[in-house]
C-alpha cells in the first residue's frame, strides 16, 4: 500500500480545511485508516480513526464536532474535514492505513494563523 495525502496549507483561525490520502492498494482496503498529527517537539498522536468498514470512528476528544473523517471506498480515498480551526492544530498530518506492517503517508503541514 502507498498513501499520498493532499490538501493542506495556511489558513486562519476559525477557518475550514479539507485533507484527502489516496492509497493505491490492489486490495479492497480492509484495514483501518486514519489521520495523526505531530507538532515541533512533540509526538505524533492520532486525530481520528476509520475502522475498515468505515463504521467505527474515533476523534481525538479536543477536535469532537470540529474535524470529521470519511472514507470513499471507491476511491480509496480517506478525507479529514476540518473545521473551526485553532491556532494549537498547527501539525504535521500523516495518513495512516492499519496494515501490517503499517502504512504512513509523506506528510502535510497545516499551519493556523491566529
């Protein structure tokens, strides 16, 4: 599996931003995926997960109501809406697929100007 995320960029606090991970797998995508973060001197903690069916979903307790995760099985593709950003979402975010061993995507930054 390979993943290849975009979207991404600068944008104000209070705005919206839309990531998307395209994952070229010949498989059906049978794994969980999902998008974490890492900030300067920090580590990486995870935003919100899709598990395989695209059912169960976790969000990180500070974006709840803010951030939602989908995925377009279709296009092997999984999108992070993000919404109501905060200067503190400032990160790096990594697309992540649940294989095994697991999967990381290149990495995007997305910077929130206060």
């Amino acid at each position: 599996v390979q993943l290849v995320e975009s979207g991404g960029g600068l944008v104000q606090a209070g705005g919206s931003l839309n990531v998307s991970c395209v994952a070229f797998d010949d498989g059906s995508m049978v794994y969980d995926m999902g998008w974490y973060r890492q900030s300067p001197g920090k580590g990486r903690e995870a935003v919100a997960i899709s598990g395989w069916d695209g059912e169960r979903i976790i969000y990180l307790d500070s974006v709840k109501g803010r951030f939602t995760i989908s995925r377009d099985f279709t296009k092997k593709t999984v999108h992070l809406q993000m919404n109501s950003l905060k200067p503190g979402n400032t990160a790096t975010y990594y697309c992540n697929a649940n294989t095994s061993p697991g999967t990381w995507g290149q990495g995007i930054q997305l910077a929130v100007s206060s």
